[in-house]
C-alpha cells in the first residue's frame, strides 16, 4: 500500500508539499498541486483518517444527544446544529437515546475516549452532576439553560406565560395544558407559568386538565378522548409541540368537536406542519438553537444565549366574549 513517501518520491515533490495537498493547505504551486493530486489517483490513495485524528488530536465530529431522531423538535435543533457544523467541515454523529440513562453515557463515554470533539446535548436523561466531569475530556453544550455550561435556549418559562396570557386575553379562562416529562426542567418551568398566569385571573388549576408525558400526535389524540369523558371541560389547551397539537385536531375533527369554536388549541415551537394545520403557535426558534449551540461548541465560547421566541397568531384559538 502507497504512502506520502511513495506519492512524494513519484510526483517529484517533498513529502512536506504532499502532506500540504492533502490537508488542503494554500500555500502550494498549481503545478506541485496537480502533480501530486495525479499521482494520487493514480495510486487510488486514501489517508487513513484513524491516524490523521491521531495526529491532529481531533476527529472533526460533534455528537448531539437527544431522546428521538425522527421527532420534528429534534429534527429541527439538529438541522440547526448539522447547518452550521458543516460550514466548518464538521460532522455530527446523532445520538439518540430514548432517556435512557446508560445509553446517554455511552456517548459520553465516546467523548472521554477521545471518539469525539465535543457534545451537544438537545435534551437529557442524567443529572448535570452526573455529566459535569465529562467536560474534561471536552466541551458540552446544553439546550437548555445551565448556569455552569454554554447554552442556546429558549425561556421556556417567558414562552409559556406568553401563550397561556394570549388564551386568556381571547377571554378563555378554563384553560388547560399538554406536557412532557413531568420532572423535567421545561416542564416545572411550564407549570410554574401556567400557575402563575392563573393566579393573576383567580382561576383554580383543574389537575384534569394537565396531560404529561405528550410526545407525539398519538399523545395528542389521547389526551382529546380523555377530555372528552370528563364532566368538566377547558375551552382551549396550550400542547408542549405542533405535533400533539395535530393529533389533538385530528381527534378533534373524527369526535365531532370544532375547533377552535367549542375547543382552541394552541402549539409550541412553529414546526411546518402548523403553518399547514392553520395552528396558533409559539415560535421558539428550534433550529436557531442548534445554529447557536454549534457556534459556542466550535468557538470555545461560555456563553449563554437566551434565543428569543414569538407567538404566530393563526386560526386555532377563538374569542370568548
């Protein structure tokens, strides 16, 4: 098998002018260039990437750790983060792992093993005590805030409060939420502002009305036919994503219950499929974060950056007078 020797002894080249092509280097004549890139093909050389990494102390690879590869949220923060990683001519190696715990240290175990650059975690499973000591084999960042690491996140807090005050600026009053892992950050943030927002009209938080563990539109279409059994019901729902929003419209639509005139529904985060359904959202920016988060990765950055957020005014929320 040919090496850099052999290539530089044929293109008529020093070995240091081969190494510079093959590292894309600027500083060569278009004539060594060409002379060696020949040679190359001529021979059908390929570098052996293991050792190049060896060399450099770098693999070119980030892994984003997140619960779902084929979740539009996930989708859309890993878009984000492969957008700009690959304008610097970095991989990104996802990492799913359903919230399992062990499987979330394997990948932090690839970082200790040097098999990757850094982390970028979309959502975890394990306690930040429990991922912390991992940033001296590299840098994490989080998409959620966290005071000890960089971080691209949106206030879930502002953005909830934000959509709960627009139902009851619409005059609903019996309003009631979707969510999803109950013990999450996100969702005590949600809950701390659902209850505040009805505190400020004097309205009881009716436990009925809280659905937790929404993922999917499944959860979604769920959550409607549980409504429907209750003997008190909310007249609008704010979801935790677009996509329970449309399995609670579609459950909606097969009951018989029209939306938004006998239920509003409201959605979270913008996806493409709300601007389709007509739904009333709020726009947390999810590719902007993985953009973000990517930045402070390659960079080396410590900050933390608060992505802002909008609500999108559709066609899913009524007025009561």
């Amino acid at each position: 098998m040919a090496n850099i020797k052999d290539i530089a002894k044929l293109a008529g080249v020093s070995v240091t002018t081969v190494s510079r092509v093959l590292n894309h280097h600027p500083y060569v004549s278009d004539d060594k260039r060409h002379k060696v890139e020949q040679v190359i093909e001529d021979l059908e050389f390929h570098q052996n990437l293991n050792a190049i990494h060896l060399v450099k102390g770098k693999t070119y690879t980030v892994g984003a750790i997140m619960p779902y590869i084929d979740h539009p949220y996930f989708q859309a923060m890993v878009g984000g983060i492969m957008k700009r990683a690959f304008m610097y001519n970095y991989s990104v190696l996802c990492c799913p792992t359903s919230y399992d715990q062990a499987e979330e240290l394997k990948y932090l175990d690839m970082l200790k093993g040097r098999e990757l650059d850094g982390l970028i975690i979309c959502s975890r499973s394990n306690d930040w005590d429990t991922i912390m000591p991992y940033t001296e084999y590299g840098p994490i960042i989080s998409c959620e805030r966290f005071e000890k690491l960089p971080c691209a996140y949106t206030d879930h807090y502002e953005a909830f409060l934000t959509g709960i005050n627009y139902l009851i600026e619409e005059g609903h009053r019996k309003i009631g939420y979707c969510t999803g892992r109950k013990y999450s950050l996100s969702s005590k943030m949600r809950y701390a502002a659902f209850k505040t927002a009805l505190t400020q009209i004097n309205q009881p938080i009716e436990v009925d009305w809280i659905f937790t563990d929404c993922f999917t539109m499944h959860d979604g279409k769920n959550a409607i036919s549980t409504l429907q059994n209750l003997n008190s019901k909310p007249t609008a729902i704010l979801t935790n994503g677009d996509e329970v929003a449309a399995g609670m419209i579609t459950q909606a639509e097969i009951s018989g219950i029209n939306i938004p005139d006998k239920l509003s529904i409201m959605g979270f985060d913008n996806n493409p499929m709300s601007e389709t359904l007509g739904l009333t959202t709020v726009d947390s920016n999810i590719k902007e974060i993985g953009e973000q988060a990517f930045r402070l990765f390659y960079t080396s950055s410590n900050e933390q950056m608060k992505i802002p957020f909008k609500l999108v005014k559709r066609n899913t929320v009524s007025t009561i007078t």
